[in-house]
C-alpha cells in the first residue's frame, strides 16, 4: 500500500493515477455530449456533464481539437475493448456482432465533425484515421470470423467493408429528424444472415 513521503504528499503514482481516473471520466463526459450535442457543443455543457469546472476542461484540453482528439481516441479503446467482451458475454457471436455495431454507430456519431473540428491539422486528421483503422477492423474481423464459424453469417463480409457501409448508412442523420440509420443498418446485419435451404 503506498504510504506518504516525509513532506506528507502522496505518492506521484496515485497522483498519475488521480489524474488519469479525472481525464476519463472528462472524456466519458464529452463523449455523451458529442453524441446529442456534436463536437461543437459549449464547454460549459461538458463541464456540467462531468461535474467539473470549465477550468479543469482546459487544464487537460487546452483546445477544442485537443478534446474532440481525446475523445475520438477514447472512443477507439472503448469500441476496441468492447468486442472480446461482447463475444465472451452474448448469447451468440450475431448478438455480439450486432451489439458491437451498435457501439460503433455511437462512436460515428461522435466522430461527426470531427474533421472540421481538426480542419487546421490535416496531418492529426490522417493520423487518428491510421489508428481508427488499425484499433477496429481486426476487432471487426474477430467478431465476423466467429459469427460465420458458429453458421450465423454468410462467409466472405470483409471487416472493412462493413464498417464503410454502417458508416455510409449514417451520412445525412444530422440533418433529417425523419432518418434512423439504425434501421437500415439492421435490415443490412439481417441481409448477412445465411440464405434459406430450398
């Protein structure tokens, strides 16, 4: 157990890990408003959600694209973390498959604007896609790859392919109330059930 130095200040260990455990749930925060609100909601409202004055917010973030970069990273772990624990805790690998796109619908959905966000740094922009794209499509892939060994999906979806397509299914919900790309992006995991025998 980590016991006070002679000065009687903690150890910088449970400092680290203070400020760690206040960074996410900093994080956790935004992310919710992001999700109802986009990238461009006022600090203050993060600020309220996560119990914090605005000053702590730009202590940690000192700029919105500081944020809205932590954020999109954060949601990358949690999306990344979440599909071993969703095949180990469903009912079936469709189930879990489904609950992961569920996830990934919040997190494009976070990640709206997040271009224009960043529009003064193409080169983090392209950066975090890399890391997008090297966290999620295995996860993905493992998620496919065991729905079809347990005969739930057709072979042959691509990890890739499907994410751009959950992804395309989700343009335009900002801007047209009367659209629910959840849906459609149901009728699509339906669609990669196996075909009927004859």
């Amino acid at each position: 157990m980590p016991t006070e130095d002679p000065a009687g200040k903690p150890p910088a260990r449970s400092l680290r890990a203070d400020a760690r455990r206040n960074q996410e749930t900093l994080l956790a925060a935004a992310a919710r408003v992001f999700v109802t609100s986009g990238v461009d909601a006022p600090i203050r409202q993060i600020a309220a959600e996560a119990g914090v004055g605005t000053g702590t917010i730009y202590r940690h973030f000192p700029t919105r694209a500081d944020l809205v970069t932590a954020v999109y990273r954060h949601q990358i772990e949690a999306c990344a973390q979440a599909g071993p624990s969703l095949l180990a805790e469903s009912d079936s690998p469709f189930e879990a498959l489904h609950r992961w796109i569920d996830l990934f619908v919040d997190f494009l959905v976070t990640k709206h604007g997040l271009a224009d966000a960043l529009q003064s740094d193409s080169d983090r922009f392209a950066a975090l896609h890399t890391y997008f794209l090297d966290r999620l499509v295995p996860v993905c892939g493992d998620l496919l790859d065991a729905a079809v060994g347990a005969g739930a999906i057709r072979p042959g979806v691509q990890p890739y392919e499907l994410m751009r397509g959950v992804g395309n299914l989700c343009i335009g919900r900002d801007s047209d109330p009367r659209y629910d790309p959840r849906r459609l992006i149901a009728l699509l995991l339906q669609g990669l059930r196996p075909l009927p025998q004859a």
